[in-house]
C-alpha cells in the first residue's frame, strides 16, 4: 500500500476526498484498454489520478479488476484458503471492541523467538515507520539512509519538520555502507536513527548480513537503526540475513515486517516492529493501537501457511527471472533483484512511459528520483507479466531484434 504509507495521516484523508471528488466529476476515465480513453482536456487530464495508486484506488470495482497491477509489489495471488477462512470466522466480531485477537502478538513473538514485550503491532508496516519516525525525529533530528529508498520515512520526518541525510546508492545501486557509516559519526549528536531497507525499495538489492554488522559495530553503539524487512520473504541471497538475532543482543535495532507482501494482506493492514523492550514502550504511545479483529486474526492464520508462501516465493522469483532475461534479450538492462519487483533501464525519461502503460492497462512503478530513466515493475501473475511484455514491446522497438 505504497502511496497510503507515502502520505501522513492528515494528507490521507485529503486525498482520498480529492480523488472521489476527482471521480464524481468524471475525470477518471480508467477503460479496460485505456485510461483517459475518451479525450479528455488538458485540464482534466490535470485533475486526474496520477500515481497508479491513486488511479486504481479511484477506479470502479470493474476497471480495477482488468487492470494488470505492477505498481505497489502486491501478492497478485490474494490471501490463501486458510487465511480467507480465517477472515471468514473472524467477521462475527465486526461489531465488537473487545474481541479476542487470536494471540497475535504472541504468536509473531514465537515466530522470531523473542517476548510479546518485544513486538507493536502497526496498521501495516507503514505504521511502524511512521512511529520510528515520530519517535527518534522530533526536536530536528535527522534520519540517515540512502536514496532512492522507500520513501515513507523521509516524508514522515519533513512532516515533523526534522531532516534527512539521504546517501546516493553505489553505481551497481547497492546502499553504500561507508558513506551512511560516515554520515551517522559525524552527524551524531544529531541523528535521531538509520534507515536501511533491506532489501531496498526500489532496486531489489540486498544489504548483506556483513555489511549490516559492519554498520552496526561501527556507529556509536546507542544509536538506533531501523531495518525496514518488507521484502524479506523474497530474498534468496545467502549472504543476506534477517537483522531480527541482533534485537536479542541487545542492540538497539528495530526491524519492521509485513503482512501486505508475501502474506498478501496490503488491504487488510497489518504490520509489526520487532525491538527491545524499552524502544517497544518509546515507541507505543505514538502508534493508533488499532488493528481490526480480521486484520489480526488473518496474521495469525497467515504465519501458520508458510507452505503457500514458499509456493508464492518460487513462482514469483521464476517469473521475475523469465521476465528480466526477456527484457535483457531485448537489449534492456535491469538491476538484479532479490525482491517481488525489478527495475529496468529503459533508456529515457519513465514518466511518459509509466503514462503509456497505464494507457494500456497496465500499472507500473512511479518514478524514483534521480533513477529517472529506471522504470519499477511488481511481478504480477503469469497473465499480468504477459500484458506487461505485449505492451513493452509495443512500446519499445527491441534495439537487438
Ligand atoms: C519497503 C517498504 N516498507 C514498508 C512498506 C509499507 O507497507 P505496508 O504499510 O503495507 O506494510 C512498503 C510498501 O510498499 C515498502 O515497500
């Protein structure tokens, strides 16, 4: 749910007006074939949605359902039986407060080995970033990590008027350690916590399990550091590792999961951060503490079903593999990925290609300044990715063939 965690909580609700507004107007003209299909005037096309979520999001029930979806890095496969079944038997408690919540905190501590005391739950991952944030920023300190990443974290600290110290990623797009390394140590009296998202959003790449250690025995031993691990279930890399073992040393390291990625639940909204005891409590009083019966009974259930994970794993990963060597063959370059996306170099400015796509049905990434030539694809089902490769070739005449 990428733009919703891009956006604070006052700017949400603003755009959401915005974009029913935007639709009782007849901007959006999404046609299964074609948005804006019917001419629209300059200062309609204007006013209409222009990142793919906001278009899906003020699109009618039909149209985003022909729409092939590359834009937020989803599950395309939706929820597996036995967390429907899950969502199912946990509607009966729609119009209670106090409803039992399955054991959802405990159920994540056992999953990661470590106490309840350890875990906040968040309305998704975004949540979670957004208290880090909340928590670490204000009184003007500064977030450092590196850019492009995903952007959430930066946009929550320009709302409480704290600053960034972003790091341009290393010409083969990896984090530069180094240079974050650097920037934290000489910044550090006024750094509030580190950013790493690993793997990152929107390259694909990882940081290795060396690299991690390295930051975190190099920078003063209290300083904070969030490891954003949305992508985690995707990552095949053996020289990564999940940041979770350094929690039970004792570092101050909080590592933020979700359920909207492997596990399928972006509209459900459910997320946790993982940290020591006394970061959790830091944390707490700046989250909503209000995640719904479904959203946690479908969490438990979702941790339960890792035989359908490893299933949406292997097919993702061989699909995106089959994609990118198809683009390459066609004389594109993309960047490895570990991830359930990827990004290819398509040679010229994205946004005009992104409006193209999305003129065919198809939704892709939204730019990341400054890769403006990289365009970020989600791996969708077989039939989406088939879409995406009818529509890139028509777009782009292979240099090879
Ligand atoms: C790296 C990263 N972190 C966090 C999120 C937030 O996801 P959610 O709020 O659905 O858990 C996203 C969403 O796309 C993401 O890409």
């Amino acid at each position: 749910m990428e733009s919703r965690s891009n956006v604070s909580r006052r700017n949400f609700v603003g755009g959401v007006a915005a974009a029913g507004a935007a639709t009782a107007l007849g901007v959006v003209t999404l046609k299964p074939g074609g948005l804006l299909s019917r001419g629209v005037t300059e200062s309609e096309a204007a006013a209409a949605p222009t990142t793919a979520s906001q278009v899906a999001a003020a699109s009618s029930s039909d149209e985003y359902d022909s729409l092939a979806k590359l834009a937020n890095n989803e599950n395309p496969y939706g929820p597996p039986e036995s967390v429907m079944k899950a969502i199912q038997n946990s509607m009966k408690y729609s119009n209670r407060y106090g409803y039992p919540d399955g054991g959802i905190t405990q159920a994540i501590a056992d999953h990661h080995g470590v106490k309840p005391e350890n875990i906040l739950l968040g309305a998704g991952s975004g949540e979670i970033l957004e208290v880090v944030g909340t928590t670490f920023l204000l009184g003007n300190k500064k977030v450092v990590g590196c850019d492009p990443s995903y952007g959430s974290v930066y946009q929550q600290a320009t709302s409480i008027k704290a600053d960034s110290v972003k790091i341009p990623l290393l010409p083969d797009y990896r984090q530069d350690m180094p240079a974050i390394i650097e920037a934290t140590k000489d910044n550090y009296r006024d750094v509030g916590f580190v950013y790493l998202c690993n793997p990152n959003n929107p390259t694909g790449r990882i940081v290795s399990k060396t690299e991690v250690k390295q930051l975190l025995d190099s920078i003063p031993e209290d300083m904070p550091v969030l490891i954003d691990e949305a992508y985690h279930h995707f990552v095949d890399d053996r020289s990564y590792a999940t940041s979770v073992p350094y929690i039970l040393e004792g570092r101050p390291v909080i590592v933020a999961r979700t359920f909207s990625k492997i596990a399928a639940l972006a509209g459900i909204r459910i997320g946790y951060a993982i940290a020591r005891k006394d970061i959790i409590q830091r944390m707490t009083p700046y989250s909503t503490g209000t995640i719904s019966a479904i959203a946690k009974h479908a969490a438990v259930a979702a941790l339960k079903d890792t035989e359908s994970q490893a299933h949406v794993k292997k097919v993702t990963i061989e699909l995106r593999n089959k994609t990118t060597s198809e683009l390459q063959k066609l004389g594109y370059a993309t960047i490895p990925s570990d991830a359930n996306f990827f990004m290819v170099h398509i040679k010229k400015s994205v946004q005009p290609v992104i409006d193209d796509f999305k003129k065919k049905g198809v939704l892709v990434g939204r730019p990341f300044p400054p890769m403006l030539e990289h365009l970020r694809v989600s791996v969708g089902t077989p039939e989406e990715m088939n879409r995406f490769m009818v529509a890139f070739k028509e777009l782009f005449p292979s240099v090879k063939a």
